[in-house]
C-alpha cells in the first residue's frame, strides 16, 4: 500500500525552486499555511496563486501518512479545479525542509466574493472542513459561488463525503458554521479533558479517566444523530439524584451560558476576520 501511495505522490511533485512565497495564511492541522505563485502550473497560465500546506517539523509518522492519503485521494480527481502538486521546499529557512506539501486552487479565511474579485468568472467553491476528517469522521460545508456549476459541486460532495458528512449552505451561514463544527472540537477537548480532571480527582488513573471521559462523549453523540431525539429529553432519560447534583453545580457555573458565548466569540471573530480580508 504504501509502495502505492509512494508512486501516486512522486507523479504529483513540482519544481520546488519555482515556489514564489507571498504571505502566511496561518495555522491548520498539518502545521503552516501560506499562499504563493506557482508558475506553469496550469497550461495557458503564467502563474497560478495557490495556498501551501506545510508539515509540522516535528510531525509523527501517523500525521505523515494522514497528509499522504489525503494528497492521494486529490490525485485521484481529474478535475481543472482541483491541482494537487507536491514539493519538498527547503529554501525559506521558517520551513522545514523535509516537510511535504499539498497543492490546491483553495483560499482560505476570504470569501466566495473576494476571490472572484480577484479571479474574474473563476469557478469557485469555498469549504468549511474541521479536523476529525482526519479520523473518517469531519463534519463539512460548502457553499458555490456564482460561477460553480453542478459538476463541480458533485466533485465537491465526493471528495468530502469521503471524509464524513458534508452539507451545502449558503454562503452568510458559514461563520456560525465554523463556530459549531470547525472551532467546536476545541471546546469539546476542554469539556473532555475537564471530564478527566474531575475523574482524577475523584480518584481515577489519568489514562483510564481520558478514555472513559472521550469513548462518553462518542456514545453521546452518536445518541444524538442515532435516536433523533431532543437533547432535553435525552439527558432526563440520563437524570439520577447524582447527575442532578452534578448538573446543578454545572448550572452555578454559567457552562451552557459560557458555551454559548464562546460559539458566539468564534462566529463575530470570523465575520472580523472576513470583513478585513475584503480589504487587502
């Protein structure tokens, strides 16, 4: 398998000295992204502006093979919007110079709106992924802009729903999207490593009270989407004297209220982030 993969990802490489660096774009699972010209990279273009996702330097041997299955499924579209390349860029000294980078015709942080300023009749689909596509289980949006066809959401719906569940949306939802789905794993490993504090406290092993607290927090979820229940009536079927005392000290502390507040922050820090990007 891995001889296979090898093999896909060597037909992908680019010239790593053509690499123009423009600017960093920020931080993603995988460790940096920066946008740069690529030039020749597609026939009748003198440059193509694409966004580099870099390794970490201290990346593990689980996180490099994620990074290269993901580069394979994008080599296995045959698709004028999707460019997957790789090169192994050593001249910026900020990067590290094993790292292994995935192409894409991809903007992140800009809208639909500002791209298409930027890239006249562009066919454009902008994505909002979150990090457990790594695992088989992301939760994604996309939303069209006004040039995207069927096709290419089609092509957008596959490689996604190889990943987990995805959904179009329009694109005004997004913000309140990326403050659920794409920030929300954050909040719940605070939740589950909190969990696991209680339980160390209480007398637990650490190793044993993370599993139960995590493998909870899967079951619970997975009651959610399963029964298609309201949450409400789902935590009554769970309420005991104990959980009731437990829920109570959980009320004193303001912990709906707190996150409530910080999908809100999330969501206004996106729109900040978006409205400045419009003015670059």
């Amino acid at each position: 398998m891995r001889i296979v993969q090898a093999m896909k990802l060597e037909k992908l490489e680019y010239p790593r000295n053509d690499i123009i660096y423009i600017r960093d774009m920020g931080q993603g699972a995988f460790g940096s992204v920066f946008q740069a010209r690529a030039p020749g990279l597609i026939k009748g273009e003198e440059f193509t502006v694409v966004a580099v996702k870099m390794l970490k330097e201290d990346v593990t041997d689980d996180m490099q093979d994620d990074f290269e299955k993901e580069a394979c499924l994008l080599a296995e579209f045959d698709h004028h919007n999707i460019v997957p390349t790789l090169a192994r860029p050593n001249w910026r000294k900020k990067l590290a110079s094993s790292a292994t980078a995935t192409w894409q015709r991809r903007f992140a942080d800009e809208s639909n709106e500002k791209v298409l300023q930027s890239f006249e009749g562009s066919r454009i689909v902008r994505i909002m992924p979150n990090t457990s596509m790594l695992i088989g289980e992301g939760c994604s949006v996309y939303c069209p802009g006004s040039k995207a066809t069927k096709e290419d959401l089609d092509l957008v719906e596959t490689i996604l729903q190889s990943t987990g569940m995805c959904q179009l949306l329009p694109e005004h939802m997004i913000d309140a999207v990326m403050a659920v789905s794409a920030s929300g794993p954050a909040f719940v490993y605070i939740f589950i490593e909190a969990l696991s504090d209680g339980g160390v406290r209480m007398g637990l092993h650490r190793e044993m009270a993370t599993k139960f607290a995590a493998q909870m927090v899967m079951g619970a979820a997975k009651m959610v989407l399963a029964t298609d229940k309201h949450m409400g009536t789902l935590k009554d079927e769970v309420c005991s004297a104990a959980t009731l005392a437990g829920i109570h000290a959980m009320d004193k502390g303001r912990v709906r209220g707190a996150i409530m507040d910080a999908v809100q922050a999330a969501a206004l820090r996106a729109a900040e982030l978006n409205e400045r990007s419009k003015k670059l």
